[in-house]
C-alpha cells in the first residue's frame, strides 16, 4: 500500500514537471505570458508616475504607458482567449523569467519609496531600460511566429515599445 500511494505521488510530480515543461515550449502560450506580464508591470509603473510624477511630462508618459499596456494587454488577451491559448501563472516561466520579474518587483517597490524630482529620473531611467529588453527579446521571435493573427498583432505592439523606449530617452535627455 505504502509503496502504491509513492508510485502515484512520484507519477503525479513527474506529470507536473513535465506539463511545466511542456507549456514552457509551447511557444505561443509562453510569449504572450510573457508580454501579458510586461503589460501588467508596465501599467502599475504608469499608474505610479501618474500619481507621484512630479513634472508634467512624466505624468503623461505614465498616462501614455498606462493607456498603451492596457490596450495591448486586452488584445493580447482577447486573441489567447479566442484561439484558446493558455497565459500562464507566473510560476510556470522559465526560472530566468521569474528572476527577471522578481527585480522588476524590487525596481517597484524602491520607486515607491522615492519622489519629486529624484523619482522622475529614476522612472525615466527605469522606462528607458525596461523597453529595451522586450524590444530585444521580442523583435526575433516576430519572425518565427506561424500564427498570422498574432503576428499581425505582435507587430502593431513592436513600435509602440520602440516608442516608449525612444520617449523616455528623449525626456532624460533634456533633463541634462
């Protein structure tokens, strides 16, 4: 009996190692995970500059990024729902990814702790940085995407964080 209850708890661990590994191949359902994540750290860091921005111009780059990643992230999660794509929990990425989101965790909660003129430059420095690493990841995986819908809609996004990343520059740039 002893024995028969590890068999299933040992084939259980191995079934859910493997579906981990499974959805993590899963192209489509890990990508837009992952841009579905992007979008909600994006919005909350919008929020934030809109609520402790302390000059006009961060506050609407914060408006703009709040109404940009919200929009994208309702496609992202219209399309998903529509061809039945899975978004995964954030413990089903990669170890990498987790990582990454857990310093995107601890740059929130430092940027909440800042404000006036120390928080701008941080946000804008924050923003310059943060579009540049989905731009990297995201732009060699829009070739190799089969889904024609989702490409389609991946490429409408693209310029969008090219955007962001080029507007934030700007603005610290004529901070000085």
């Amino acid at each position: 009996m002893k024995s028969s209850v590890i068999g299933v708890i040992t084939a259980h661990v191995v079934w859910v190692v493997a579906g981990r590994a499974q959805l993590a191949f899963d192209s489509l359902s890990y990508l837009l995970s992952k841009v579905n994540q992007t979008n909600k750290v994006e919005v909350e860091l919008g929020t934030m500059a809109m609520e402790r921005g302390s000059s006009l111009e961060v506050r609407r780059f914060g408006e703009l990024l709040l109404r940009d990643h919200q929009a994208a992230d309702e496609k992202i999660l219209a399309e998903a729902r529509r061809k039945n794509i899975s978004i995964l929990d954030v413990s089903m990425l990669s170890p990498d990814e987790i990582e990454n989101m857990q310093a995107e965790r601890a740059d929130i909660e430092k940027m909440k702790t800042l404000s006036g003129v120390e928080f701008d430059t941080a946000f804008l420095q924050l923003m310059q940085e943060g579009h540049k690493a989905p731009t990297a990841w995201l732009r060699p995986k829009l070739d190799t995407i089969d889904d024609a819908d989702i490409r389609e809609l991946l490429l409408k996004i693209y310029p969008i964080l090219e955007q962001h990343h080029a507007l934030a520059g700007n603005l610290l740039a004529q901070r000085g």
